[in-house]
C-alpha cells in the first residue's frame, strides 16, 4: 500500500483493538467489569490479610510465564494473574493486616483511580491536563488552608513523603545557599557551603531525611540527630543547644525537621516551641506530617498538630491517612516564591513565556515532568463523603490505638513502649522470668515471622534502643479490640512455642 507514492506501514488490525477509544468503549467496559468482578470476589472471600507465600514459592511461577508469548485474550490473562498476584497478595483492608503505614482505602477514591488512569492527564502542564491543572491547584489551597499557612502558600502533589521531604530539603537548600552569599563582598562558593550545612532532625523521625541530605550532596556528618524524651518527641532544649553550637562552629543550619507523626511511634514533637527556636535562628522550618496529616481532617484532634501553621514547608501523605489509594501526596510551602528552586524552563514544554502569561504549569513547581492526576482521588473523596467523614474514621483508628495500649499495658505477656498520639503501638513478648527474657529478642522475631508465614496476621517490627520489638499500625477502622486481642494471643502463642523449642535441648544435655 502507498499514500502519495509513499508506502505507508500496514499494521495488523488486531493490535487496534487493544487502543482505548471512541471505537473500543465497549471493550473497555468488559474488560474493566471483568477486572473489578475478580478483584470484588477475591476481596469478598479473603479470610486472612496474606497467604503466607516466601519468594522461593513464588518467585518460579512468575519467572516461568513467557513474556514473549501473549494470551490474547483478557480473561485468561486475569486467570493467570489470580495466581502469580491476587492469590498472595498482602491485603490491606482486611481487620488483622497490622503491620505499616497502608490504609484501607475509600470508594470515591478508587473511582477516581479509575476516571484518572483513562483519561490519562499529565500533570505537568497546562495543554496537558487544563482542568486537572485547577482541580490540584485547588487541592492544593484547601489543604493549605487546614494547616494555617496563610495566603501566599502553594505546593505541588508528589508521589509520597519521601520525595516530599527531598523537594522540601533542596528549598532549603537553596535558601541557605543564597543567604550564606548574601551581604559578602566575596560570597562563597557552592562547594565551600555544602559541607558546611547541617540538618537537625529527631532522632525518631523518618530516614528519607538522611537520604535526602546524600541526594543533595551534603557532607556525610550534615544531619544531626536531635535526642527525644521517654514519648520519643523532640525535645526542645537538646534542640536549642545544637543550634547554638552549630552558629558557634560556624556551621549553617539548613533546616531543623520536626515530625507530626513518626513512624514507629506515631509522636508528635512539640510544634510551637520549635517553631520558635527556628524563627529565633533564622532557620527553616520543615514539618514531616506525611503520618498525622489525618488530623487536619479531625474535628476532635486537630488542636495535636497546633504550631504546625508557623512551619515553612509541610509534608502530607494523603495516602496514608486519608484513605486514598497509592500515591497521593503533596508538598506544602508557606511562600510559593520558595518553588522557584525547583523550576526550569524548557522550551518545548513551558518556556518562560508561559509564566508570563500567567499560563498555569504545575511543572515549574514539581519535581517530576511526567505525573499522574492523582489530586483527583481526594478531590472525588472531598466531593463525595467530604472532610468529616475522613477525619471520622481516622479518629477511630487512633482510639482503637488507645484501647490497644491499655489492653497490653493489662497484659503480663507484654510490655509496651509508650502510648502513641495516633494509632500505632510498639511492643514486645517478655518473659517474666528465668532464662527466656535472654531469648526476648529472638522469640519475638521467630512470632513475627511465624504469624506472617501462617497469613492469619500481618504485624511490624521494629527496634528499640537496640531491642527487637513488635508494632500494630492501626489504619483500619474495621479493626475491633478483639481482632487485636486474638493477634496477641497467636504472637504470644508463637513466642512460647521458640521459647519451648530453645529450651529442650538444654534439659536433655542437662538431664545427660
């Protein structure tokens, strides 16, 4: 075949099929059907959060498949996907899935997961995504509003915390950098200040602070852990004197990270009293909520994150806690000016002119180019069930935290760290006495993994002043105290049973 003596390529008519458009809709529609009916039936009969699967088990049946000979047709593909995913996939919304930081995730949401991925906007610019555009610029504004940034606040959606608390660190970067060459006759150069900065941070806060500063290419000695108090919340006065010592050494103060939530152990550090050490040193002020952002939606707790409106920069992770799908994120900056750190124009995609025209391109704040209109989940969520309902249900999981640390505080089996200001718990098996309180660690390793081999539960871990211990992270509300009284049982079930199994073979050499 040829178009104006050309030949032109002739492509197989069965590859067509496979495009998404005006002629395929009613493909679409039984595929997608077809999908959601498995994923329904799978969720309406799973019993336990996790098979139990190892990767030795699983690792063969999905290296075994031939990429390069397709099936040609969807159901078969979804039959062959119930084994190699869906089967041993870890289930986050069953009541016993107690390990990390995933939720259950809402309805709205999940149809806005759908409309999205459709569509298929790219966030980056204006041609690209025009309404999606407003929709996260708006998101953007509501959740500025919550924090209490004021009127010249913006911020940019990302793909979670980590990447948040990067873009928030390289601001802060850059603002340290221009005011270290501020006011000097011969300003110093880049590779003079970089060594120089330092970050303060908790030392219960969440590592992507020091991935951060090596991404950044700062000095290896850059983030000082800042000590906590027996609530493993910052404490202000440790904070006070290592800002002191920093100016005395000469050494800029980059930015000082607070946490309204950490990881482990869901803490809050003191807001306000570190706002004021940071205004007091001219420091930025980074707030990780990416965990406690789920209070903004509170209306019974909001008052834990107070001071949070003072920061400079804020990270929530919507996908956390509220109940939004992975990902959905966003950075959050108390002066817009500050994103100008992160833009660069290119001239195929949003050359300066744009920005004169006042031509919106979500791309000059980013630090993607490429990115999914993941705003609009929450914005569905927003419209659908709204911000009450949200903070609802977060409530309810940081309750049940609280009636979870009272029922092991009750516990002779246990003993438990400290009472989180939302919803995890850390805590270990303990022997009463006799020999097996030197195997603790051991024994609560060996139930972790027991209980997660079994899939009758799924619990984390983590360590306490160089001790092994155990952690619920509490996300859904579905969760009852007697889910998380019978997962007590199995662990402490799992513990005795290494403990039993340590202990024979010291009788019988004894008895020998």
């Amino acid at each position: 075949m040829s178009f104006h003596g050309h030949p032109v390529e002739v492509r197989p008519a069965g590859a067509r099929e496979y495009l998404f458009n005006d002629r395929t809709v009613e493909g679409y529609r039984h595929s997608l059907t077809a999908g959601i009916d498995r994923v329904a039936a799978r969720i309406a009969r799973t019993e336990r959060p996790f098979s139990g699967t190892t990767p030795d088990r699983l690792a063969p049946e999905i290296s075994a498949i031939d990429l390069e000979k397709p099936l040609n047709d969807p159901a078969a593909a979804l039959t062959e996907l119930e084994d190699v995913y869906l089967r041993d996939a870890v289930y986050f919304h069953h009541p016993r899935y107690l390990a990390h930081l995933n939720c259950p995730v809402v309805i709205p949401a999940l149809l806005g997961e759908a409309v999205l991925s459709a569509v298929n906007s790219s966030l980056d610019t204006w041609d690209q995504s025009a309404g999606g555009t407003l929709i996260e610029r708006r998101l953007i504004d509501w959740t500025a509003e919550r924090i209490g940034l004021g009127p010249d606040a913006d911020g940019v959606f990302t793909s979670g915390g980590s990447q948040s608390n990067l873009q928030a660190l390289l601001l802060a970067r850059e603002e340290a950098c221009a005011r270290a060459a501020a006011g000097t006759p011969t300003p110093p150069t880049r590779a003079e200040i970089l060594p120089k900065l330092r970050i303060l941070a908790s030392e219960a806060g969440h590592f992507s602070v020091q991935k951060s500063a090596k991404l950044l290419g700062l000095g290896p000695d850059a983030v000082i852990p800042v000590a906590t108090d027996r609530d493993r919340r910052m404490r202000p006065a440790v904070l006070a004197r290592e800002l002191d010592r920093c100016r005395r050494e000469g050494l800029p103060v980059m930015a000082v990270v607070a946490t309204a939530g950490t990881t482990d152990f869901g803490s809050i550090d003191p807001l306000p009293q570190i706002a004021d050490l940071c205004v007091a040193a001219g420091a930025w002020m980074h707030v990780d909520a990416a965990y406690g952002c789920g209070l903004l939606a509170s209306r019974t707790r909001r008052h834990l994150l107070d001071g949070i409106e003072r920061a400079d920069s804020v990270t929530v992770d919507y996908h956390k806690s509220f109940f939004q799908p992975v990902s959905s994120s966003a950075l959050l900056v108390r002066d817009a000016a500050a994103l100008r750190h992160a833009t660069y124009h290119a001239d195929y995609l949003n050359p300066a002119r744009m920005a004169e025209q006042r031509i919106p391109n979500q791309v000059d704040k980013s630090l993607q180019t490429t990115r999914r209109f993941d705003a609009l989940k929450l914005w569905l969520t927003l419209r659908v069930m709204g911000a009450d309902a949200i903070g609802e249900l977060f409530d309810e999981v940081v309750d049940r935290a609280g009636q979870a640390w009272e029922l092991l505080t009750e516990d002779p089996r246990f003993e438990v760290v400290t009472r989180s200001q939302l919803s995890t718990v850390v805590f270990r098996y303990l022997p009463q006495d006799g020999p097996g309180r030197e195997l603790a660690d051991e024994a609560n390793l060996f139930a972790r993994e027991a209980l997660a081999a079994s899939g009758a539960a799924v619990v984390a871990g983590t360590k306490v002043d160089g001790r092994h211990y155990l952690k619920f992270t509490l996300l859904n509300p579905e969760t009852t105290l007697a889910d998380i009284a019978h997962v007590l049982d199995l662990l402490a079930g799992h513990a005795e049973r290494y403990l039993s199994e340590q202990a024979a073979p010291e009788l019988c050499r004894q008895a020998g």
